[in-house]
C-alpha cells in the first residue's frame, strides 16, 4: 500500500524559514515531488529527488533519505504569497511499467506579516 | 506555448446523471493523467494514458472510464454521478523526457 504522510497546517512569520516534513511508506520508488497549491488553482512543480541529498532552487530547498522513508521542503525569506498547500508526491511503478504519483494530503502554510 | 487544458471549467450535475470532462495536453506531451481532488485532500490518481492506451488505474469504480485520442487529448467519463463526485478533476501531462507532470487548471464537479 501506499502511506504519505505530512503536517495538516502549519504557521510562519514573513521573512522567516519554514521546513515541511514528508514521511512516506510505498511499495515501490521512483522519487519525490513537491508541489505548491494555491487555493482554487493547480498544483506547480516545486522540486524532484530521486537520490539522497539536499536540492537547492533559490528560496526553495528539498531534501531526500530514501533509507528513512523522509523528505523535507525548506522555504527561506517567507513571503506572503508562499501562504499555500505544499503537496508531497511519490512516484512509484507500477505492474504495466509505468510510474504513477501518490500524494499526500498536503500542508496548508500561511504566512502572517 | 499553451499549457494544459481542460473544459469545461466548472459543471453542476445532480445524482444519477453523466458527465464528461475534457484535456488537451501541452503539445508533445504523449502521457496524460487524471486526478480527483476532493476539498482539502492531496489529488488522488484516476486514470494514465499513454499512446491512447490506459497504463494505470487507480481505486476508483467502474462508473469512471476514460480514453485517448490520437492527438493525445483525452475524455474522462463518470456515470452515475453520485454527491460524493463532487470534487477538483484534474489533468496532468507529461513528456517522454521529463519526470514532471504539468497540471492543468481543472474542472470543478459539484453534484448535488
């Protein structure tokens, strides 16, 4: 089965650095991804992992242990606009070769002045 | 470049009805997917497409069905509409060379 698991909401001052956990338990990885929501709108690309190890994107960092089941997302410089829900997904294969995208509930952030 | 599409935007249904949303991927894009997000829960898999064949089913019932056509677009059906349908269905493609699905804006489903 597949399990991801993440904070339901969490709260952060403008400027400040906030870190969303992930902890995921799925048959089967292909790598992570993390996705920014705003409400009523798609889901955007924020960042993949596939091996261990930090990935840098300006403002936007992620980080990978497949050993321990656990990613975090890491926003510095928090603007208002980052007051969104931040999607964990893990890309697992499936029997027909392909690969499919479970994700987690999501963590509402919001960013007060 | 256009990104995904979808049609239409919002749709009202009441129980027992059919309904059928519509994608168009970005062009190149030969895989599409679709996703049910109900109201405060992360997206869940419906349906992958790929070459108009399916690739991958999620827990979902057979009232769902879906295709592809040969440009790539594809249908998502759902019969028998039942209120707990009401959700976000979104449509995400992808290219051969990329791990990153790109969502398009959704339909909003409410049935009532």
């Amino acid at each position: 089965g597949q399990n991801i698991d993440q904070p339901t909401e969490m709260t952060a001052t403008e400027g400040a650095i906030v870190q969303i956990n992930c902890t995921y338990q799925t048959s089967g990885f292909n790598g992570l991804f993390w996705y920014q929501q705003h409400a009523g709108e798609a889901p955007t690309f924020l960042s993949y992992n596939v091996l261990d190890g930090l990935e840098e994107k300006g403002r936007f960092s992620s980080f990978l242990s497949r050993s321990k089941g656990y990613s975090y997302l890491l926003l510095k410089e928090l603007q208002m606009k980052d007051s969104a829900s931040y999607l964990c997904a893990v890309r697992s294969p499936r029997s027909s070769g392909y690969s499919t995208l479970t994700f987690g509930k999501g963590t509402m952030l919001l960013v007060s002045p | 470049d256009a990104g995904v599409t979808q049609s239409p935007t919002h749709l009202i249904k009441t129980r027992g009805q059919h309904v059928t949303l519509r994608c168009s991927p970005i062009s190149g894009h030969k895989s599409v997917s679709w996703y049910q997000q109900v109201l405060g829960q992360g997206p869940q898999f419906i349906f992958q497409y790929y070459e108009k064949e399916e690739r991958g089913r999620g827990n979902f019932p057979d009232r769902f069905s879906a295709r592809q056509f040969p440009n790539y677009s594809s249908e998502l059906n759902v019969n028998a509409l039942l209120l707990g349908d009401s959700a976000l269905y979104l449509c995400a493609s992808r290219g051969a060379d990329t791990y990153e699905q790109y969502f398009g804006p959704g339909t909003r489903l409410t049935v009532t």
